[in-house]
C-alpha cells in the first residue's frame, strides 16, 4: 500500500473540536443516565441521546481522517465552507433534539403527538439525510484520489467504504420513514439486543442501518487487514471490490430478514 501521510489544516481542526465536543456530550449523557432511571419503553431515557452522540463523534472523526489524507484541492472540493456548515448545522441539530426529547421522556424518532414535533422530526430526518449524503460526496472525491494514486488500496477502501456507507444508510433509513423501525408489529416474544436496543426476534431496519453506515469503517479495516497479512495490492483490491459487491445484499438481506 502507498505511503500515505495525514496533514492537519484548519477544516480537519474543526471536525477535530466537533468530535470532542460529542464525546463530552457523550460523557455528560452518561453520568445523566447513571442518575437517572426514567424509562422509555424498554431502555432508560438517555439511552438513544448516548447511541447518537457517540455515533455521530465517530463519523466526524472518520471523515476527518479521510480528508486528512487528500490533497489539497480534492480536500477543498470535498468539503468546501458551504457543506461543512451544512454537515455541522445537521449533527448539531440531531444531537441536541434527540438530547432534548430523550431528557423531557419523550420519543425523537417518529413522534407525531403534537404539530411542532411532527416538523421537527422532519427537519431530523432531513439532517440524517445531509449525514448520509456528506459521507458519500467525501467517498466521491477519496475515490478520484485512488484514480489518481493507482488505486491504492487504502484510498480505495475509503472511497468505497463511504460512497456505499452514505448510500445504503440514506437507503436503509429512508424505509424507516413510512414504516418505523419494524416493518411489522412487535409480536411477543420480543428479544431485545442489550445496549442497542435492537430487536433479535424479527426485522429491525436499525441492524440494517448500522451495517449500511459503518461500510465507511470497515472498508478500511478490510484494507489495513490485507496490508497486515502482507497481500498484494491486486489482492487487496479484488478483497475491497468483493466486499463492497456483497455490501448492497447483506443490507438488504437484514432489512427483509
């Protein structure tokens, strides 16, 4: 794999502060949970705020590290001032009404109880969306990155990784909006997966949704596992190409499961 060196300018720098910024939210959302026990279904109240500070902290770190290792101008293409504040404007939003709703012990996700939170959940859903379409538009210009470096296998597991994560996510999440996250009625006995919250004993699109996004994170893992049992580049990228191939199917398979 091509040496590739990280450079830190002040775009990366403020991705950089947003990351921290959601793992102190993340932490002042624990200590909130170990104080409070109010439940909302079957978890505690804070427990979606938690999952979403912290998931949104590692895909702003992620994309960080990806512009990180792009040059210059593909690193201003990438994510010129008009997107990035696009980007923040949407994680900012997410984070502090599924925050807010998760401290009043009230769902963020598909509440229709009152006018306001109706238009709310649709501006969240429009802010996932700008999530997903960000994550992609970054893969778009890591992929003509690898073009340019002959397909590095890195650059290349980064290209892929977050055009499919921004695709499939924006894919899996949008058929969460006529339907919630069970196509069908919960029907006992229910399995719920500890921490996630995830429903073992039929379809939960949120599964899907995981696997969907985090193609912008294993990709790479893919690349720097091939690298680490000494494949060569070829290999490596015939590794890459199969398992984003098998990607759209395993999302699917989840969300029909």
């Amino acid at each position: 794999m091509r040496s590739m060196t990280s450079v830190i300018t002040p775009d990366i720098t403020r991705m950089g502060w947003l990351t921290f910024g959601l793992m102190g939210a993340a932490a002042l959302t624990s200590v909130a949970a170990l104080l409070d026990d109010r439940m909302l279904g079957h978890f505690g109240v804070w427990m979606k705020p938690l999952k979403f500070q912290l998931a949104m902290a590692v895909q702003t770190a992620t994309l960080a590290w990806a512009l990180s290792l792009l040059p210059p101008d593909l690193r201003l293409r990438a994510m010129p001032r008009g997107v990035w504040l696009l980007y923040l404007a949407a994680v900012l939003f997410e984070a502090g009404y599924i925050t807010l709703q998760g401290g009043r012990g009230v769902p963020s996700h598909f509440n229709r109880n009152t006018p306001l939170e109706q238009v709310l959940g649709t501006v969240m859903a429009a802010g996932a969306t700008v999530l997903a379409l960000v994550t992609a538009w970054v893969g778009v210009w890591a992929l003509v990155q690898a073009r340019r470096t002959q397909w590095s296998p890195l650059m290349l597991s980064i290209g892929l990784g977050f055009v499919l994560g921004g695709v499939l996510a924006g894919v899996s999440g949008g058929a969460m909006g006529p339907r919630g996250y069970w196509p069908q009625p919960l029907t006992d006995p229910v399995q719920w997966m500890p921490l996630t919250g995830w429903v073992l004993s039929q379809t939960d699109l949120r599964i899907a949704h995981f696997v969907a996004l985090h193609q912008m994170q294993f990709l790479p893992a893919v690349a720097w596992l091939a690298v680490a049992l000494g494949l060569a580049p070829v290999s490596s990228r015939a590794l890459l190409l199969a398992c984003a191939a098998a990607a759209p199917f395993l999302v699917v398979a989840l969300m029909s499961y």
